[in-house]
C-alpha cells in the first residue's frame, strides 16, 4: 500500500510546488511549503486513498496552509 501511495504522490508534486511558489514567489521557501505539505498530504493519504474525489482539494488546502506563514517571513 506505502509503494501505492508513494507512486501517487508523485502526480501531486508539481502542482503542490506551483501552488507554493505562486504564493511564496521565493524558491527556497515554496520549497519547504511543498515539503511540508507532501509529508502531511502522504499521511492524509493513509487514511482516505479511496477518497480520489477530494485529493486534488485537500492538497491545495494543506499547500495553501503551508504557505501562507513563509509569505514575507
């Protein structure tokens, strides 16, 4: 199931990364936001892997809340 997930992750970390750095507009930073925010949507994925419906709006929301703090830091 981890290997499952991992492969599927990898289709979210593009859009996770443009997401960050649209937002932050620094590399580094939109960097440690999609991190983040790959980390946590992994372990969301544990749970709701069936829930693909809300996958795509979940990541936004967790890259959105990752970011937001880096904003000018």
């Amino acid at each position: 199931m981890h290997n499952r997930i991992k492969e599927y992750l990898r289709n979210f970390e593009t859009p996770c990364y443009s997401i960050c750095i649209h937002l932050i507009k620094n590399e580094p930073k939109a960097v440690m936001a999609a991190e983040k925010t790959l980390i946590d949507f992994y372990k969301y994925l544990l749970d709701n892997f069936t829930d693909e419906d809300n996958h795509s709006k979940v990541l936004k929301q967790m890259a959105i809340k990752h970011s937001l703090p880096l904003i000018n830091s």
